[in-house]
C-alpha cells in the first residue's frame, strides 16, 4: 500500500510515546521507512554523479529535505 508523506507522519506520531518533534519523527522515519529512506539517499547520490561540470542544480541533501517536509508538516498540524 502506497502513502503519501502526511499519512506516514500521522503514523510515526501515533507510534510515538513522546511529544511529536522534528528529531522524535525523523527518527521514526528512519525506523519505520527504511526502504523509502535508502531510495532518497541512493536519488541523491545519482543526481549528484550526474551533475555536469559548471551545471550544477542544487539538490537538499536527503536529511535536510526529509527535517524540512517534517517542520512543515508540524506547523500544518498546529
């Protein structure tokens, strides 16, 4: 069954025992969706051998992509 991130939040945060915060759902993350984790890490590291000298597309890394969709989805929740 395939969820969008919101759904997968919702879901790290019930399986929470503590406050919902940034570093409680990364880490979640990580636990919960290795596999979706390992595809964002192997994305990042293809698109960054693919850059062509002098033509470079900043890409977040995955850490920082993956904090920064959690901080917005917080701030949805509130």
């Amino acid at each position: 069954m395939i969820f969008n991130k919101n759904q997968k939040f919702q879901k790290i945060v019930e399986s929470l025992n503590e406050k919902p915060a940034e570093q409680n759902i990364f880490n979640g993350f990580l636990k919960l969706y290795p596999e979706e984790w390992k595809q964002l890490k192997t994305t990042f590291t293809k698109f960054n051998r693919s850059k062509q000298f002098g033509k470079t597309i900043p890409l977040p890394k995955p850490e920082v992509s993956l904090r920064k969709e959690i901080r917005i989805w917080l701030k949805s929740q509130k």
